[in-house]
C-alpha cells in the first residue's frame, strides 16, 4: 500500500513494477507475432536456455532494442527445424519472426518470452539477401572476374583457408599424400572459422593475409568438410563474396554441399562439390601430366629404336652406294676422258667455222652502214634545205601581219580618235555609252583633242530604232 509523506503520495519501487505488471498482463492477453533481428543468441550451454537480445534497425542505425527469453526445450526444438529447413543452427545476426509474449519482472524488468520460430521466414530472407548479392556482384561487373584469372599447369603452392580439425581438411591432405607420388604440392593452411557469425570476418582476414603473399602461392582452397549445408549463410554475404570475386589469385571452392549453391562458390574460379573432389581437381591436372610425359617418353623411346634400325639401314645402304658409285667412276674414267677430247677436238672446229662467218658478217654490215650513212645525209641536207626556205617565208608573213596590226593599233589609239572629232565623256568617273544612264541634272565630263569640258545636263532625247 502507498505511504503518505509529507502530504505526498509514495509508492515502493515493487508496487510500481507489480502495477506495470498488473497493467501489462490486461492489456496484452495473448501471444503476437514479431519481426526481428536476433543480434545475440546468448545460449548458456550448462542450462540450455536462451536469453536473445533483439533489435530493429533501419540504414544501419537502431531503432529498437529489448531482451528476451527463450526456454531449453523450446531452442532446441526451433533449432533441429533451422537446421531442417535454414540448413544452419539457429545463431546471430539472422532476422526472425516470432511467436512471443509480454512478460515483466521486478527484478528483471521487461522482455519478450519467445514461443515459436517460423524458419520459412528466415528461408525467404536468406535467399533473398543471396540474390540482392548476386545481383549487386554482377551491377559492379566483379562476379565474373575470378574466373577469368588463369590457374598454372602444374599448381604446386596452395593456400588453403579450413579449420584444421575439420574431417574435409583431413580428407583432402589423406588424398593428397596418398597420391601425389613423383610430384611436390606445397600447401599451407590459413586456420579461419568457417560457420557462425565470426566466420565472415576470420575468412576475409585470412584472404588479406593471404593477399599479401600472393607472389609465393598459385590460388587459395578454401575448404569446409562435414556438416552438409547447415552453416553456409556464411558464403552468401555480399563482403565475403566480393572478397573472393575480385582476389588476384584464383579461388577454388570445396564446402561440402551438393545443392544450393552459395554465392562465394558462384564467383570462385572453380567449385569442387567436396574437398576430396577438390584434390581430385588439382591433383588430375598432375597425373594428366604425368601421364602424357610418360606417353612422350614411351613414343620418344619407339622413335629412338626406330631411328637406331634405320640409321642400320641407312649405313648398309650407304656402304653399297659408296662402292657401286667407285666401280661406276672407274668404268665411266676412261670414256669420260675420250668424250673430252672429243668435245676439244669439236669445239675447235666450230669455232673456226664460227669465226669466219663472223668476219664475213662483219664486212657485210660495214659496207651497207656506208651506204646508209650517206643516203641518209643527202636526205638531211635537203631538209635542211627545205626547212632554211620555210622558215624565211613564215618570218616574212608574220612580219607583214605585224606591220598591219599595227597600223590598225594606231588609228584605234584614243588620242586619233580625238583628232577625228570623237570626245569621250564620263559621269561620275563611269564612261557614258547609252543616253539612259544619264539622268537630268547630272554633271558630265567631256573629254576633247585639246582639253576637257565640264555640263550639266538640262534635257535629253532619246532615239529609238
């Protein structure tokens, strides 16, 4: 009950959180459905129960926040259906719709007491944040870009991203050792998380690390083994993603999963289902090459015995040839020796003949040169002849032409026509050559023998034909 104090009405502090109780359970009779991140789990392993802080946020800033409780058998029903249908435990950083109602402690103050978890919620929005980061990859023109980076023939220094206790770590070192016989594989593991919500930050840490080695390894493995699909939300963040799609070093990927591919497998170089499948990749480009240096060593060693049996052959055949060619010189040395007198003797005899008939053509030319010579200069002193008495006549002409011209000149010269009696006469500096381009009252000036006269024009006529 309320005491009076000086005239005031007071109550306890546990009246006051049993009437804020009192008045929350009237007002709020039922259970209600609400949408939230879940920013903490809070599990305590030793009791089981949960005690999961929620909030709202809105561009990253907080709008919201309040505790909540979530009992043993209650998580662990929800989470075997996260792990049924989410294909991940229930966890951090995940955003909820839950069954819950209002409960209030003096001692604990105000929470939510969670019932029920709809996992088909948190389903749709992982799928999609997944297609919002495949489709922002793809805006940014980067989901593509790994696999374009070229992987080395023989990949011998790989950097592998896994937790070092995982079964798919043990799996892809067994292989590796058991097969990789005439071959060296250099691999170091970067240790990293690779489920949960440190998972992110531990991979991306590891790749910057890596990144910073790069010249000393040919491409990363990132490598999950065991545990199917639960836990991979992690490979679908947009950070993580854009990580692996922009590395200067080809990534390869072996998580441990046959359906649902993650985002992070999308972008890598090249995805492996498991990491033994994984090592299967990487090491089939070594026995491939082993193999196809052992068919050119086999096809070499052919070719060498083939060529050694025919280097045999060849030095058989070449001894006959040897000994064929040096009875065929000695039996061919004594007709060759006749045919080469012969042929002196021919030679001699053709040149003779050949040499007087050259002299015989020679004089012939002579004597037709002179007489070409000398009828082709009586033809060309008798042009010349000719062309003395054209040219003579043409200048006389021109001459003429000349004289004539240039008497016409002179009786055309201004100064003539003056003394004949013409004038000229202009106006306004133009020379008057029609009546009407000359308006009355222009000033005129005429141009005489003996001097020039200036008018006014106060009339004109005009003639017609």
């Amino acid at each position: 009950m309320p005491q009076t104090i000086a005239n005031r009405k007071v109550f306890s502090l546990s009246e006051v959180a049993q009437s804020i109780k009192l008045t929350l359970q009237k007002r709020y009779t039922s259970r209600f459905w609400v949408k939230a991140e879940m920013n903490k789990l809070n599990h305590y392993p030793r009791s089981g129960h949960c005690y999961p802080d929620l909030v709202q946020k809105q561009n990253g800033r907080l709008l919201a926040q309040m505790r909540s409780t979530l009992w043993s058998t209650d998580y662990q029903r929800i989470n075997r259906l996260f792990l049924q249908y989410v294909k991940q435990p229930l966890g951090d950083g995940i955003n909820l719709l839950m069954e819950v109602s209002i409960q209030f402690e003096a001692n604990y103050g105000l929470s939510l007491l969670i019932h029920d978890i709809d996992p088909s919620f948190t389903m749709g929005d992982l799928e999609r944040e997944k297609q919002e980061t495949i489709l922002k990859l793809q805006q940014e023109g980067v989901f593509e870009q790994n696999k374009t980076l070229k992987i080395p023939l023989l990949p011998k220094r790989i950097a592998v991203i896994s937790v070092s206790t995982s079964k798919g770590f043990a799996d892809f070192e067994k292989i590796i050792q058991a097969r990789m016989k005439g071959f060296i594989l250099q691999y170091h593991l970067f240790p990293s998380l690779l489920q949960g919500p440190q998972a992110i930050q531990q991979i991306r840490q590891r790749l910057s690390e890596i990144n910073t080695l790069k010249n000393h390894f040919d491409l990363v493995a990132i490598i999950r083994g065991g545990g199917g699909e639960v836990g991979l939300a992690s490979f679908n963040d947009y950070s993580l993603a854009y990580n692996i799609a922009t590395f200067p070093l080809p990534v390869i990927t072996g998580i441990g999963h046959a359906t649902n591919q993650t985002v992070c497998e999308m972008v890598a170089h090249t995805n492996a289902i498991t990491p033994s499948e994984l090592a299967d990749l990487l090491l089939n480009r070594f026995e491939v090459f082993r193999d196809s240096i052992n068919d050119y060593t086999l096809k070499l060693r052919q070719v060498l015995r083939k060529t050694s049996d025919e280097n045999k052959h060849l030095a058989y055949f070449s001894d006959r040839i040897k000994n064929q060619s040096l009875k065929f010189l000695q039996h061919n040395k004594q007709q060759f020796q006749e045919l080469q007198q012969a042929i002196r003797k021919q030679t001699l005899n053709r040149c003779k003949l050949e040499n007087s008939y050259l002299n015989e053509t020679n004089k012939a030319i002579l004597d037709q040169s002179r007489k070409s010579i000398t009828k082709e200069h009586e033809q060309l002193l008798m042009l010349q002849r000719e062309l003395k008495a054209g040219i003579s006549g043409f200048l006389l002409y021109n001459k003429t032409q000349l004289d004539f011209n240039a008497k016409t000149v002179a009786l055309l010269d201004p100064a003539n026509v003056l003394r004949r009696g013409y004038s000229i006469t202009y106006s306004d500096g133009k020379l008057v050559n029609f009546i009407k381009k000359v308006k009355a009252g222009a000033s005129l000036k005429t141009i005489l023998q003996d001097g020039e006269l200036i008018s006014i024009i106060n009339e004109k006529t005009e003639h017609h034909e």
